[in-house]
C-alpha cells in the first residue's frame, strides 16, 4: 500500500512534492462570498516532455482565516504528460471559514507547457455551476498580467504568451523550460545514479557512504525519493544503494505483469550485477513485502531485513473495506485516461489489489534477524503484521504507538535510531 495511490489519506503537498525543480503561476479571489459552496476549476493543457518524468498540473487551495489551509489539490497523482490539448478539472467544495481561493498550473522538470482557457464555476444559490469572473482566464491579454502572478520561478524556466499555440482565441500561456537544469537530489543524482541492465530491463539505483551493503526499497508509485529523509543518516554507516523498482521512478519496464515476487527477482538480479553477495534490505510498504519475498527465495543474499508496512496476502482481514473501495474507484478514473502514465498506474492500482500472494506458513524459511514494524494506525492491520513477525524464526515485532503508514518520513529521526540499532546488533 502507498500513499500516493490512497488520496485523501496521505495529501500531498506541493512545497514537499518538488522542492527544486518546479515552477508555478496563480491567481485568487476573495473566497468569503463563496464558503461552503461547491466549485469546479478547468482549464486546457499540453506538455512537450524533453525529460519524460515532466509534467504539468492545475491546482487549487483555499486559505482560511487565521492562516490555515482548507481545500488543497495539485493533481500530482495525475501528471498531465498529453502532447494534445486536453481539458482537466478539479472539483470539489470552498471550506467554510474561507478567506481566499487560489489556483493556477504548476509545471516541474525538463519540458515545454502550455496553459491555456481557465474557466471558474461556483455553486449559485439554486444549486448549479455558474461562471465567475477571472482576470485573464485565456491569457488574450499582451501580458499575463492582470491577473497572473507567481508563487516560484527558477532559472530555465521562462513565462509567456504564445500565439502560435493555443487552445482558444490567439493566444495561451508557455512555459518554456527547455533550458532548465535541475539540482540533484535523491532519485534524481547523474553523479551518484546509474543504470542497470538486469531482468530484461533498466534498474535505477544510486550509491551513498561506504562499508556493508543496504539496499532500499521504496513503495507503489514511488521511487528513490521517498527515502531522501533515509538517505543522509543511513549513508553515514553503510554503503546506501538504493533502488527505482521497475516501472517506476526512473526504471523501465517491459510489459510483464506486476508482482512482488518479479520485483524480487528484479532485485536479486540487480545484486548480482553489482557482485553482493548479501545486503541488509530496509523495505517500505511494497519494498517490504518485495524484502520478504528476497529473504524467502533469496536467503544467502539477505543479511538482515527491515520492514515497514509490509503485507504477505492481500484481502479484508489485512487492511479494511475502504481501502478497496478507493482503489477500485480510482481504477475507474484511470481507465477514461488513454496515457501511458495512467495504463501504468492502472497495473499498479491491480498490483496492490491482488498482490502478494504468499502465506504466513512460507516465512518459516527465512533465517536471518527481521525486524518487522508498523504504525498502530497503519493501513495494514495489527493483526497482519503481528501474523508476518510470528512466523520469522527472528523475527521481532514493533507496533509504533500513535503512527502512521508514513512513519518513516512523519518522524524520520525516530525511524532511523530504530533502523539502525536493529541492523548494528551483533
């Protein structure tokens, strides 16, 4: 399970999603007049990817009184990656308490974006969407001011009119980031980064400290990122080799149908390219049940295993009906998107509903020290969890009072003192 595909349990926030490769203009309203009522936000975009992890987005926030935030979506569960002008929308209601209602397009990476037709819909008092004014909704103006102003700009990427492309009238917005170099970070590192041809496919990893062997293992629709708050502290003891599973991040894939136990073999192949004969394994979420499935099959290549928010089958006994219920929804979503993002997400979406399909009974195969962890109000189950470390000869259990699926990156400090005491025992 991942907190990229269960929207609205894990919100993702745009200052931490990108915090040095985007870019983003905005306009806002006085949102009082409106508190309380449904709105929808549209608008027309098309991307020329130059890196094609680019993307495009539209979002909405509204600020409430007393400087908190009420409704926030930034669609980066959806990246817009169409070469074609298409129409996204973003619906939902204004919080009461509302002060200002802010939305725009973001646009991160390598790639040139084009906005254009913004067009606003609040609930009227008898119930339907009726238009409000905005300044400039379809960038005719000779600027993009009135009306547009910006909440970051970085070095290469440059805001315009274009009259060449358009979606309506003469004119839209470009954003022309062709010449943007991004600051490496975690999942994202030409220093450190390397390919891998293994299993039929290219594995993303990267390298970090010296001594013993760690490789992490991300969770669904993740990459490499997810660990950044890992990385720093785990580097300063092992030698950190951490991985982009296939189809993710920047790994490829080749049609295969997903499942934790090619995953495995994926990893397993990436150890033998890179000649380890064993590594301790810190997998999150799908990284753990990919961690088990290496220990059971792969035992001389697992020295010790960490695992965060694993899961050894999937059905209700493991994590609760709405779990499902969201997932299938979004499945639905998905399959009105024709985009190759989208039919991958799709297989991910499956991944997570039918996936891993191993028993309590075949973990009495693994032999080396297991720490198996979960938050009290983790997605999975106590029950799960507790199933998964009694049937680990060393197996240890720990249920972290009060915390979540995300624990590893809500309270990094106290997940890596724990990670690290577990994997220096003797």
């Amino acid at each position: 399970m991942t907190a990229l595909l269960i929207l609205g349990l894990f919100p993702c926030l745009l200052q931490s999603q990108m915090p040095t490769d985007w870019g983003a203009f905005f306009q806002h309203i006085d949102a009082a007049p409106y508190a309380g009522k449904k709105f929808k936000l549209e608008a027309a975009v098309k991307v020329q990817l130059i890196d094609t992890t680019a993307s495009a987005e539209i979002w909405v926030r509204v600020d409430m009184t007393g400087k908190k935030n009420g409704f926030f979506y930034n669609m980066m569960d959806k990246p817009i990656r169409s070469s074609e002008w298409k129409i996204f929308s973003i619906s939902g209601t204004i919080d009461k308490g509302a002060k200002y209602f802010n939305f725009g397009g973001l646009y991160n990476k390598k790639g040139i974006f084009y906005f254009d037709d913004f067009k606003l819909f609040i609930e009227s008092a008898d119930g339907q969407l009726e238009p409000v004014n905005i300044a400039n909704g379809s960038f005719e103006s000779d600027s993009l001011r009135p009306g547009w102003d910006f909440l970051q700009k970085r070095n290469g990427f440059n805001i315009a009119n274009s009259t060449t492309a358009f979606y309506s009238g003469k004119q839209s917005c470009i954003v022309d980031g062709s010449s943007f170099k991004p600051a490496y970070t975690y999942g994202n590192n030409d220093s450190t980064g390397h390919y891998a041809l293994v299993n039929g496919i290219r594995i993303y990893y990267e390298i970090y400290g010296e001594g013993q062997p760690l490789l992490l293992l991300h969770g669904n629709t993740s990459s490499i990122q997810s660990f950044s708050l890992q990385i720093p502290e785990l580097s300063k003891h092992y030698k950190v080799i951490a991985a982009d599973t296939r189809g993710q991040g920047k790994s490829s894939e080749d049609g295969k149908t997903y499942t934790y136990d090619l995953f495995a073999q994926d990893m397993n192949a990436l150890l033998n390219y890179l000649a380890l004969d064993s590594v301790n394994i810190i997998g999150w979420s799908d990284g753990g049940n990919t961690g088990l499935i290496m220990a059971m099959k792969y035992p001389r290549k697992v020295r010790r295993l960490v695992t965060m928010g694993a899961v050894l089958f999937i059905d209700h006994t493991v994590v609760d009906n709405w779990v499902f219920k969201v997932l299938n929804k979004q499945l639905k979503e998905e399959a009105a998107d024709s985009s190759s993002w989208s039919k991958n997400r799709i297989r991910l979406i499956n991944l997570l509903l039918t996936e891993p399909k191993h028993q309590f009974e075949e973990l009495q195969v693994i032999n080396c020290p297991v720490l198996v962890m979960a938050g009290e109000k983790d997605i999975v189950k106590e029950g799960h969890t507790k199933g998964i470390a009694a049937n680990i000869k060393k197996g240890s259990l720990l249920i972290v009072p009060k915390e979540k699926h995300e624990y590893p990156s809500d309270k990094p400090n106290e997940f890596n003192k724990t990670v690290l005491e577990f994997l220096q025992q003797p």
